[in-house]
C-alpha cells in the first residue's frame, strides 16, 4: 500500500544515509515524494512506490495517533 503522507512529516528509512541519518522530512508531494536529510539537508526525489519500499516509519503520524489516544482516553472533569 502506498503511504499516506504530509508536508513537513517526519519519516524513518530503513538505509541510513551516507552522512549516517536515518530520518528525513517530506519537501513535496505529488507523483514523487520530495525528501530532505536530516543530518546534512541533502534533497532527493523519489516515486511514491520506491518510497513505500524504503519506508519504515511515518515518525509524525505515530505522533498524531499517540495523541489522539490520549485525548480520547482522558477523563473529563467538570
């Protein structure tokens, strides 16, 4: 399945890059997935079906969905 993506997400590849980073931000989106290094800022482009094979994790969305859990799950005190 293809990922679901945002601008400015966070994601962790499963090969680090050469400079030894293993998390890039998305820069672009459309039919291929602009990502930017985040140890040294490199930008590469990639097909959303290469990305989804490098992929290991959406770092952002697990965020979101860890605080939608908790919102959810929080008492509500009147």
């Amino acid at each position: 399945m293809l990922p679901d993506l945002h601008l400015n997400d966070h994601l962790r590849l499963r090969k680090p890059h050469p400079c030894g980073s293993y998390e890039w931000k998305v820069v672009r989106l459309g039919a291929d997935i602009g990502l930017e290094c985040k140890g040294c800022q490199h930008r590469v482009m990639l097909t959303r079906r290469e990305l989804a094979k490098r992929m290991k994790t959406n770092l952002t969305q697990l965020e979101r969905e860890k605080n939608s859990e908790e919102s959810n799950s929080s008492p509500t005190v009147l």
